[in-house]
C-alpha cells in the first residue's frame, strides 16, 4: 500500500522506456545503450572503444556530452560511417523501446508494434476550408522588431544578417528567393506533428494557401489543447489555405464547433500506429511533406520523437514520394562550413572587451569562454569536416537524443532519395523559455557577443518556415538528393551545415555553453551596449577609491 502523500505510479501505456533488468526503465541506462549501439555501428575499433567508454559513465547527467561528441566524429570520418551510426542509432531504438497497449496491456517491441499497424485502426477526418478567396499567393511577410518586412525591405534585412553573421549566407539567399514575388503554396501538402506548436511553421504555410494536415493532443483532453484546436480552426477559416485533421467519430456528427473540438486530435504516444494509417489514406496520389515539430520535457521529449519517427518512417517507406522536415536547435553539435569556422575564429582574436573576457577565461579557469572554433576533424579520405559545439549540457541527455534521432531519420531519408528540409533554427524568446528567468537574462546579455541575435517568435517562424519551402520546393535545393554532387555533400553529416539560421552561434568567439554566466552578468550590467561603458565606471570608481584610500588624492 502506498504511503499517505505518495503519488501514485501512473500505469504504463504506450512507448516506453526498455527495461533496465533492475525492474524499472532507467532513462540513464537507456541513453548511454542507445549512443553506444550507435557507435559500435561504425564498425570500427574505434568506434568499439568510446562504445564502451559510454557504457561505463557514471556521472551520465553530466558527462553524456563527450559521447555524443565521439560520436559525432565517427560520424564525421566517413560517409560509411554516417550512415551505420545513423541506422544503428535509430533501430537500438526502433527495437529495444517497447510499446504497452492502452486497451489489452500487452507489451512488445515499438518496430514490432508499428510492423502490425495496419491492424490498429485509423480515423476519420475533419476538414476546415479557408474562407479567404484571394488565390494567387501574396508577398512573404517577415515581422522583425514592429515591422512587417517584405520584398526590397525584407531582401535588406536579410543581406544584414548574413553580413553580420546571424545567419548563413546561403540561407538568405534561399528566403530571398522566396520573397521574390507572390508566394502560392496551394497545391502543397504540409503534414505537421505538433501543428500547435510555438516554432512550427502552421501559421506562415496556411497565409500562402499550403493544404496542412495537423497532428496534435486531443481537443478532449481539457481547455488547453481545446483553446489550441479552436486557433488552428480559426487561423485556417480566415485564410487561402485549408487544414485536414483526424477525428474520433465522422465529420457529419459534429454539428458545431465545440464537437469538432472535442472529436479532434491523437495521441501520438498511444496511437502512432492509427496515426500512420490515417496518414497514408489522407490525399492519395498528392505528395506530402511530413514535420516534427513536437516536444515535451525529459523523457517525454524522447518518447515523442520515436512515435513521430515510426510514422515518419514508414510513411515515407509506403509514399515514396514523402518529404520529410524537422527543425533543428542550434544547441547541438552540427557540421558548419569553412567561412562560419573561420569567422569563429578571427571573432576569438582582440575585440573590444577581449581583455575583460580574458580575465574572466583565467578566472574561472577555463570554464567560462571557451572557444568556439574546433579544431577540424580528420576524415579516412584525408580531408577534413569542421564542427560547431553548441550543445547546452544543462539541456539533459534526454533532449539531445531525441535531437539526434531527428538527425539521424533525415541522413536515412536522404540517402534513400528524399527530400529532407532540417535546418538550424536561432535561439527564439518563446514564451516558455523566457518564462525561465535565468534564461530570459541570459538571453538579454547574449547579444554582447558578436553575431548573436535572439529573435522573437513571429520572426523565427517566418524564416524557417521560408525555408522549409525553399527546401522542398526548389529543384535547386540542397535538401534534393539529385543536387548532391553539386553542392558538395559527401557525407550525410554535412546536410545540416546548409541554409542555417543559427542567430550567431557557428560564427560567435565562444561556445554557447560557455557564455551564460557572463551573459546574465552583462543583462544586469546595462545590457550589450552598455555593459562595456559601466564596466569602466565600476573599474574607474575602484581605482579612485583605492587611491584616495592611500592618499593619492
């Protein structure tokens, strides 16, 4: 019997955790398994060696960092090793989470759960039309700090950015080239799993007449995700587009809204198998391209990311002509190119306040400040592929797995022939990270280190979701696998250095993990622009008072 005031174990439904053998689901053990499985798919010594060095971690929560660097770079050496890592990674998974039937309890692997999908049922399907009839696209629309940047303003911006080092070169070039014009996306079909998410590009595809069909929670499951079905019904009512969605009963039993809302949404934990099937009945014959935009705290996060995988997956496998989306943190260790690694390093030589951050380097003795140009890293073909270390260690070891199967789902498609848009995306203010207050200071004082730039929501939404079309839509796009050859991909790794919105990250003089504790330092401290000029008053008042202290004055 359990003790007054304990909170009682929630039964186990759906994906789940592998069993640790010690009668639980450690999310440790299953972390440090699924990178070591990874690693020994390289086929290599190496790769066996920092295996077992995974293996033994003791202080996983903190430590998980170097294994996923060693892993990165034996992915790194090879495109053959790419691949095996990749694969290996994501069916450890596939076959060793497990997956607890919500109405029989019957326990199985999660590759055997979704091999039988076609026996779980589907659902039926709702439809919302747009009531705005001004077909023919219209201009992208970017708001940026109160204004709405389009066309010669827009093309501005985005040239300052790149010269700035916010972003890549190439992707604003790509944006550019959609703020060419109109943009029309109707006749497109954007499958979204997260629709309501803050950093999904729902609202931007449904202004330019893109059909979308959302995946999110059940309208049923309180005033919440009621409050969020009820938005997505009105965005999509007000504009050119149009949004499909599964329902729990037929379309013609909802007589009013309030029915809609609550027959509307999935669970994608429980029901990734009825998902799937809804999916490949949904549009026959039209192609798709299917995005991850979910995400939840800890383990949860991980088991979200293998339910959308499964269905990304084996819908891809079943409509060849699939493309497939995932939006990117720049907190993670990514391929850059040569200009971002050299921009990193010329940012790390003297600048104004670099001899305030070298104190601060020898301070904290080494922890503060790091460097953010890595030395590059030696390939089997004698070349060379450079990384950026963004990865925030305070994030958890849960988040950057569930990160790097997105990764790894893409290299696979890629290789397979599709078309794969997933890109960097920059620090964002959600509401949900400001709402942090370390993070929201932090964020203040960043922009302090040249070429950071935190955007708002509005703004980031609007240029990956640019992306996003510019990657699926343009024959040129090197995202396509028939432009490989020409833009250089060898290996599989290298598809996230493209089109990258990292807000400063790849090219700033110090890795991101490094630069929090300053950062708050400098918000308080008068801000990015002020920081340096107070900092000199606060020295020059010492000083002052030290010598009149000694008689001086």
């Amino acid at each position: 019997m359990p003790q007054k005031g304990a909170a009682e174990k929630k039964p186990e439904r759906g994906i789940c955790f592998p069993q640790d053998g010690k009668g639980g689901r450690s999310t440790t053990t299953a972390g440090k398994s699924i990178l070591a499985a990874a690693m020994r798919g390289a086929k290599s010594q190496k790769g066996e060696e920092y295996a077992k060095l995974c293996e033994k971690e003791k202080n996983w929560r903190f430590k998980y960092h170097k294994h996923m660097m060693n892993m990165v770079k034996l992915s790194a050496s090879s495109p053959e090793a790419a691949l095996n890592v990749a694969r290996a990674g994501a069916d450890f998974m596939h076959n060793n989470f497990e997956f607890v039937d919500p109405t029989t309890e019957k326990v199985q692997k999660f590759s055997e759960y979704m091999a039988d999908a076609q026996s779980r049922g589907s659902f039926e399907t709702g439809t919302v039309n747009g009531l705005d009839k001004n077909k023919g696209g219209k201009p992208l629309v970017v708001p940026y700090k109160g204004d709405e940047l389009s066309g010669a303003s827009l093309k501005s911006q985005l040239q300052k950015w790149a010269r700035y080092g916010t972003m890549e070169p190439d992707a604003a070039m790509t944006v550019s080239s959609i703020a060419n014009g109109n943009l029309d996306l109707s006749g497109k079909v954007f499958v979204l799993i997260g629709a309501g998410s803050a950093m999904g590009p729902f609202k931007k595809l449904l202004e330019h007449g893109a059909t979308v069909v959302c995946i999110d929670i059940p309208g049923a499951w309180g005033d919440r995700p009621a409050s969020m079905w009820k938005r997505l019904l009105d965005a999509a009512r007000s504009s050119p587009g149009c949004i499909l969605f599964p329902l729990s009963k037929p379309a013609s039993e909802c007589k009013t809204d309030d029915d809609l809302i609550k027959a509307a949404g999935c669970n994608l934990m429980e029901q990734p198998a009825q998902i799937l099937n809804w999916l490949k009945t949904v549009l026959p014959g039209q192609a798709l391209t299917v995005g991850n935009y979910t995400y939840l705290d800890g383990d949860m996060h991980v088991k979200l990311s293998l339910a959308a995988d499964g269905i990304i997956k084996h819908l891809f496998e079943s409509r060849k002509d699939t493309s497939v989306a995932f939006l990117c943190t720049p907190t993670d260790i990514h391929v850059t190119t040569d200009a971002a690694h050299k921009a990193a390093t010329e940012n790390y030589g003297f600048h104004p306040g670099r001899l305030l951050e070298g104190l601060v380097q020898v301070l904290s003795m080494g922890k503060l400040l790091q460097k953010n140009a890595l030395k590059p890293i030696p390939t089997d073909d004698n070349s060379t592929i450079k990384l950026v270390d963004g990865m925030s260690v305070a994030q958890g070891p849960n988040y950057a797995i569930a990160k790097r199967l997105q990764h790894w789902r893409a290299m696979i498609i890629y290789e397979a022939g599709g078309v794969v848009s997933s890109n960097i995306a920059p620090s964002t203010a959600t509401l949900s990270v400001v709402s942090n207050r370390t993070f929201g200071w932090a964020y203040g004082g960043m922009p302090y280190f040249k070429p950071y730039e935190i955007f708002q929501q509005d703004t980031t939404n609007a240029l990956m979701a640019a992306v996003l079309v510019g990657d699926v839509t343009q024959k040129e796009s090197p995202g396509n696998p028939a432009n490989r050859k020409k833009v250089g991909i060898k290996n599989t790794l290298e598809l996230f250095k493209f089109n990258s919105v990292h807000g400063g990250m790849w090219r700033a003089a110090y890795k991101a993990d490094s630069i929090g504790e300053m950062s708050v330092i400098i918000h308080f401290l008068g801000g990015p622009k002020l920081f340096l000029p107070v900092v000199l008053i606060l020295v020059s008042a010492v000083v002052f008072g030290v010598l009149k202290v000694l008689g001086k004055f």
